[in-house]
C-alpha cells in the first residue's frame, strides 16, 4: 500500500514538473509576458544607446474603425489592454472618434434619431471607468459623420458636435473625474477647406462646456507618403516643403489659438531623414502660438503594400529620438492596441511591445503583478 501511495505521488510530482516548465511556453504564446520572457529578453544585444527617445505616453482607441479590422473586445480584454499600457508608462487614453457614419460609441440620444445605429455597450462609460481604474486621463474624441471624406465640407462636423459636446459632457463629464479633455478628431491638412473656422468652433464650444478642460488635433503632414489609405500607391511626388509646412501651419495655429492647447502631427508621412526638419518646424509653431507641442508616434507601416501592419521596431526609435531631439512635450501613438499590444490580433505587435520595453529598461511582470 506504502509503494503504491509513493508510486502516486512521484506521478503528481512529475506532473506537476512538466506542467510548470509549460508555462513559460503558454506565458510566451497567447501573450501574457511573464518573468520568463523578460529574463530571456534581457539577453538582447542593442547597439544604438538605450532611452535617447521621447516615452509614449498617450494612446489613441480605434473602437470605431475605418480601416483596421475590430478586434471585437469585450472588458476583459480591454482591462488587460488598460494594464498593459500603464505599465508602460501611458497616462492618457484618447478615443479617435465618438462615432464614424452609422456606429456609435454611447447610446446617443441625437444621433439615434439620425439613424445611427444602436451600440451593444456603451463604450464610453467604460472607457471611463477603465481610465479611472488604471489611473488614466480620458479624451473624449468627436463625432465623425463621414461627410469631410466624402466631399471635403466641414460644417456636417460642426453643426452634428454642437448636441454631441453638449450631450456627452452630461453625461458623463461631471461623473467621472477621469474624463480629461477633448480631441477634435478631424484629421485635416494645411489645403482642408474651412478647417480654421471647424477647429475654432469646436474647439471653443469643448473648452466652454466643460469649465476649460485641454484640447487637442492630431492632423497630418502633406509629405511624400500622405497617400489614400485605398491607394496602391506607397508616395507621392507633389509633397510640401518645410518652407510651406511652416507657413500654412502658422496661417491655421493663429487661427486656433486659446481653443486648441495642443497639436500632435502624424508623423508617418514624411520620410526618415525628413523628421528633424519637421519636428523642429512644428516645435517652433507650437511656441509661438502658444501650443503644446506633441507628436502621433505611429506604431503601424505606412512603407509597406500591405495596410496596415505593425511598424518595424527601428522606425518607431527613429522618430520618438527625433521628438526627443525637437523637445516636444509629449508623445501619443496611433494606435496601441492593435499595433504594440501583447494581446493584439497581430503577432507582431507584442514583439514590438517586447523590444519597446527592452529600448527604455522596462521590467515588470505584465500578466498581474509589475515589477521595475
């Protein structure tokens, strides 16, 4: 009976062997980065110096898509994606847009009635309370009704966030102490009809609302790779010069100055070895006319046919070291879940998550408990 029992036990043992040098293969497999991932990190060999770059401190939510597939999310998985970005070190969350054509984010009472579509959850809310949790600002991103793509007019934008500011700020924005700021989520370039006019009057009417809260556009620069997203086309050859950039940007920040406190351009538009004469460019605005100056780091490719998929990780170092270089204020990328995830739908945004931690010395153990 005696053997028996010690031929029971030694099983278990060996089981439970095999079962915990398994974890670390799971651990690495669906995700969830653990200490065994992060001590076989630790043997990357980089060659460039650590940490010369601007932190990502913000991140864009794409829950209304318009061209990257929905990874169909409930609040499990966002948690665990809140959890991710603050161990990284991201204090603000931006949602892009509160709604795109017919797909909402909250159970809107003026955009129902237009015939927008009602949502299952009401993302909003819990967007809200996730920031709140994860010790987070939210930025609440304004109503897109598809019109500007279509037809390149501005006043649907206008006339449409007039309810929507209003609405939401009852909302929401006395419930929440999460709830800190707005984006104006037009995204405009220095030919967009109107824009001055559509970014002042929004602007103004977020900033009235809500006792003064921030405000912020991230538009984008006419480079080279400012391509339709549909095109197959990866350049251009008619991309403004800095010498233009300047002077109609200088035109529009005069033009918005006191409603906008901020602006991060996108910076995958123009080339690798353009970044500092931008970036030194759109500082140099932003201080003139009063303006934080912030940078959209994109974490996807814009070099390649295949749109869109992570970005290689020496393009995102480049461009962060080149903010860093121009003195910008902050740095929010579009788009963390999909593209630098560890639980994204692609492989390659954890990879990217990994070498991103590697490059600041980030340790922590992502799967529940942090770490330094």
């Amino acid at each position: 009976m005696k053997d028996n029992n010690r031929r029971d036990f030694l099983k278990k043992a060996a089981l439970a062997g095999a079962s915990a040098m398994t974890i670390p293969v799971a651990l690495s497999c669906n995700g969830n980065k653990g200490i065994f991932q992060d001590a076989i990190a630790d043997k990357s060999r980089l060659i460039v110096p650590k940490g010369e770059a601007i932190k990502i401190t913000g991140a864009f939510i794409d829950e209304i898509s318009h061209d990257i597939p929905h990874q169909n999310w409930g609040e499990k998985e966002w948690d665990l994606d809140f959890q991710h970005m603050e161990n990284i070190g991201i204090d603000t969350v931006i949602m892009i847009r509160s709604g795109y054509r017919k797909f909402i984010t909250y159970p809107s009472e003026y955009l129902l009635k237009k015939g927008c579509y009602m949502p299952s959850v009401d993302l909003v809310e819990m967007f809200l309370r996730l920031a709140e949790k994860h010790n987070m600002s939210f930025y609440f991103g304004l109503y897109d009704s598809g019109e500007y793509w279509a037809t390149g007019d501005l006043s649907h934008e206008i006339e449409d966030n007039k309810y929507v500011i209003d609405e939401v700020w009852k909302l929401y924005g006395e419930k929440y102490k999460s709830f800190g700021g707005w984006y104006v989520s037009g995204e405009i370039s220095r030919r967009t009809k109107g824009a001055i006019d559509a970014f002042y009057s929004m602007g103004k009417q977020c900033k009235d609302v809500s006792n003064g809260l921030p405000t912020f556009i991230s538009p984008w620069i006419d480079g080279k790779k400012a391509v339709m997203a549909a095109s197959g086309q990866l350049s251009k050859t008619d991309a403004v010069s800095v010498e233009e950039h300047e002077k109609e940007w200088g035109e529009i920040f005069d033009g918005i100055k006191g409603v906008v406190d901020a602006c991060a351009f996108q910076d995958g538009h123009i080339d690798y070895d353009e970044l500092d004469a931008f970036f030194e460019v759109n500082k140099k605005l932003a201080d003139k006319y009063g303006l934080e100056c912030w940078t959209n780091a994109e974490t996807f490719d814009r070099d390649m046919p295949i749109k869109f998929l992570p970005i290689k990780f020496d393009k995102l170092r480049m461009k962060l070291e080149a903010a860093k270089r121009a003195g910008y204020d902050k740095a929010v990328t579009f788009e963390f879940s999909h593209f630098m995830s560890p639980q994204s739908a692609y492989l390659q945004a954890g990879h990217l998550y990994d070498r991103y931690k590697e490059y600041f010395d980030i340790k922590y153990y992502s799967y529940g408990g942090t770490g330094k």
